[in-house]
C-alpha cells in the first residue's frame, strides 16, 4: 500500500467537510471576542478592579485576605472568596499589562459560545439549531465582565452537559469529573453554590423517578438506563465536600448570602432587580424559556429533573437579571433534546465528519483569536479607553497633589480607586459582602439626598469628595449655601468633580 493510498481516507474525511458548517462554526464561536477588540467593554467593568487589586495583594504578601483591605471599613472580616481567579488576573495582568483584562473576557466568550453549542448539541439539537440557540444564549446573557461570575456561567454550562450525558448514556462515569469541577470552583467564584443547587436537584429527580419506576410506571421518555441514586449520592457528596477545600472552608456560603443576594443591592443596583421588559434581551428570554415549558409540555414522560431546573432557574432569573444565564442554560438543554435528531430517526454518531470538523474549527478560531490579541492596543491607548468611564485624570490630581484623606467616592467608582489610588482607602465599593446592607442602605440614601449627609460617618468624616459630574450630589454642593461653605470644588471635568473641605483645601482649582 502506498502512502498515498493511506492518506487518502484521511484526505477524503478533511474534503467532505461541509465549508459552510465550518465557516458557520468559526463564526459563531468567534464573534463575541473579535467584537471585544474593538467596543473593549472589558475595561468598563466596575468590579474586574477591586479582584485585580486584590490578586496583586494576594501576589505581594503571600497570604489570603480576612479583613476589609482597601476600605475605610479595614476593621470589618472579609474574605477573598475569589481568590484564586483574582490571583490568576493578577498573574497575567504582570505579564500582558491592561490587555490581560481585554484577552480574559475574550476567553470567557469564546468559552461561553462553546458550551452554550455543546450543551445544545450534547441534548440531540441538529447542528443549525444548536447554531441558533447558542446565539440566542449569548445575546440573551447580560453582557460579560471580566470578573469570576462569568466563570461561573461557562461552569454550569458544563455541569448540565455532563448532566445531559450521564442521562442519555445511563453512566455516572461523567460525573467522576465533579469533584475535581467542584473544588476548582469554589476557589474560582461563589456561584459554586448554584452549581451544587444543580447537582441536589438531579439527585432529588432521581430519587423521584426512583420511586415512580417501583410503583411500576414507565418514566424514561427513551426507554433508557436509569442511573443508580446511591452512586449519584455519593459523587454529590464527595463534590460538597470538595468545594470546602477552600481557604476559608464553610465560611464561604456565609459570604454568598452577604454578598449575593444583598437587600440593599436588590433596592439600589440596577442589575439586581427584576426585568424591566424594555430590552429585546428581555422578551427573547421570554421566548427561549416558553418554548422550553412548551417542549416540557409535549414530553409524554415523567422525567422530573429538566422541569425543576428549568422552573428554578426562571424564578431566579426573572427576579435577578443579572443572572439570567440560570434559566437560558436548561432551556437550551430542554430545547435541543425535544428537536433531537433521534427523535427524527437519526442517530448521534452517525456524522462521521464531526472530528474533523472540530479540528479544523479549532484552528481556525485559534488563529482568528491570536490575530485578533495581537491588533490589541498598547497599555496608553487602553488607559485613555478607561478614562471614557472612570475617572483617570481626577485621579491623577489627587495623587499629584496629595489631597488629604479620607475619601469620600462614588459607589461605581469604588472598585477601580483600589487598583489606580491604592494610598486612598475608598469609603465604598461594590463588594456587598464587606459592607454589608446598613452601610450600603447608609449610603445610597445619603448619595440620593432622602436623608442628611451627616448620617453616614464615611461622608462627614470624609476630608475630600470625589463624585460623579452629573449627580445630584455635586449639584447639591454646588447650590446649597451650607454645603456650599463647607466644601469646596477643586477640580471638574466631564466625568467627574473632586470637592475638599474648606479648611484643608489644597492644590491649585482648576
């Protein structure tokens, strides 16, 4: 046999494969990131700066963080839940500069365009339906950050693949990965506890169908391999038991009420209420989780898992639109296995091409997504992009001046003066689990003038101000005689206005 005669069965799989699924493929999974390159909205997060501050803290001093650091609130217990992805941010921030935050979140959505894909496909979708829903799902998903919730997306994304697999295979081999899954995500980001939701939800559906298949009543829609509830038990147990491994063990489920599901934050913070239904994001969130109900509705089946994480991930996500992604991920799921391509008589192994294909999406996406980080701008041109939201060159006066301490910021802002004015302890910032609802609550009626300045020991302790140019605040200590008096403004731009008291005014006005 000749060489060529072997290469040409190999040759012959490369040529059959489709250029339009390709094109298509590289596509979707390279959109999302190439677009990053250009709108570079990773640099306006208001939180990737406290987790950068706080990864080159960790870098510095060789220890993991307890009290509230870079706060005025230093006495108050804090943990870095976080931890190991602010190291990670830190890691590659001392390598790449600025561009580290832009090369992240371009990551994380290349990584969510994949699972999102996968999950869709691993359900039985047909390859343009898989298409479809992994697009809907990423312009449905609040706009990424750069910041380890994001993480936490792509990780459910692969916990209900895997979820989706051991059902369909009945084998709990894919879940042996949990364990491992679970203690990299505890050390990752919070949300682990989503995750762990997830898996007692499968293992009450077991136990659930458990009990219906005793009564003698037929519950698999595809007649498949029941997966044993003793073994699923175990694999959840040993998963809880691994995401303690952690530096802070237990404590880190205190820290997830504190921090995520904040009172004041549900009052105050845009991204924690309820869906206001005036953005096309909204409705077609809507649509994606009818149709889902409506494919539940046509299941002549008793399987119980699909509904309860559909239903739980609908009441969470229509309260909280931040975290929409908990309802997008089993819609998909529910979705692509009611259009499946066994329901149609066709078989999931029968695309003989599939390898191929995934290795030539893989290098093509590879080498768009190279060019694409090697086109990213220099550390100078990102700054002056930052300065577009936060408040760069006020910065700069304080620091050049030596404006006397302490600050008194505005709460969006709290996050990036911990990396750019680290010597300023910031009076707020949005780690909700460090201030907890009284301070937060304090604050925001204070910044929103329903109640007077001097209640919040931040703001009439604080010997300078820095806010935001267009709020009421600075109009009020502009117009108000008394307010007036007492402090004085030092510095405006566009974007932001920087006020002292007058007995210690310093600097030059500008």
């Amino acid at each position: 046999m000749t060489a060529t005669e072997v290469r040409s069965p190999v040759l012959a799989s490369v040529a059959s494969v489709s250029p339009i699924r390709l094109v298509t493929l590289v596509l979707l999974f390279s959109a999302a990131p190439l677009l990053e390159t250009t709108r570079l909205t990773a640099l306006s997060s208001v939180d990737v700066w406290w987790h950068l501050r706080t990864g080159l803290w960790i870098l510095q001093q060789h220890a993991f963080p307890r009290t509230g650091l870079f706060s005025q609130y230093s006495n108050l217990p804090w943990h870095a839940s976080n931890w190991l992805y602010d190291l990670s941010l830190a890691a590659l921030f001392k390598i790449w500069g600025l561009r580290a935050i832009v090369i992240l979140l371009m990551v994380l959505k290349l990584a969510l365009a994949w699972a999102t894909y996968r999950l869709a496909r691993a359900a039985g979708a047909r390859f343009w339906l898989a298409v479809a829903l992994s697009a809907a799902s990423q312009y449905v998903i609040p706009a990424l950050q750069p910041v380890s919730s994001s993480l936490s997306i792509v990780f459910l994304g692969l916990q209900l693949l895997v979820l989706v697999e051991s059902r369909r295979s009945g084998s709990v081999r894919p879940l042996f990965w949990f364990p491992a899954l679970f203690l990299a995500w505890a050390n990752l980001d919070l949300q682990v506890v989503l995750g762990l939701t997830l898996l007692l939800l499968f293992a009450l559906a077991l136990a659930c169908e458990e009990g219906v298949r005793r009564a003698g009543v037929a519950c698999l829609r595809n007649g498949g391999a029941p997966l044993r509830l003793k073994k699923v038990g175990a694999i959840a147990g040993l998963s809880l038991l691994c995401t303690l491994a952690n530096p802070y063990t237990f404590h880190i489920f205190v820290d997830v009420v504190r921090s995520l599901y904040n009172p004041a934050s549900f009052q105050y913070v845009a991204e924690m209420r309820a869906m206001s239904f005036r953005r096309p994001q909204d409705y077609l969130l809507m649509l994606l989780v009818m149709t889902a109900f409506l494919a539940l509705g046509r299941r002549r089946s008793l399987e119980v898992f699909e509904p309860m994480a559909l239903v739980a991930g609908t009441l969470l996500a229509f309260r909280i639109q931040r975290d929409a992604w908990v309802a997008v991920l089993p819609a998909i799921a529910v979705i692509g296995a009611e259009f499946s391509r066994e329901r149609r008589g066709e078989s999931l192994g029968s695309d003989g091409r599939w390898r191929w294909r995934k290795s030539l999406t893989a290098i093509a996406v590879a080498a768009v997504f190279f060019g694409a980080v090697l086109r990213l701008p220099p550390d100078k041109s990102l700054l002056q992009r930052i300065g577009r939201n936060f408040p760069v060159q006020a910065c700069d006066f304080i620091g050049t001046n030596h404006l006397s301490q302490p600050i008194f910021n505005a709460y969006s802002w709290g996050g990036f003066l911990t990396w750019y004015l680290p010597d300023y302890p910031v009076s707020v910032d949005s780690r909700a689990d460090l201030y907890g609802d009284e301070i937060l609550e304090r604050y925001f009626e204070v910044v929103g003038g329903t109640t007077r300045p001097e209640a919040d020991p931040a703001f009439a302790s604080a010997q300078m101000l820095l806010l935001e140019r267009q709020s009421g605040m600075v109009k009020a200590l502009t117009e108000i005689p008394v307010l007036r008096a007492r402090y004085r403004m030092v510095y405006n731009d566009d974007l932001a206005a920087v006020f002292v008291r007058q007995s210690v005014s310093s600097g030059q006005e500008r």
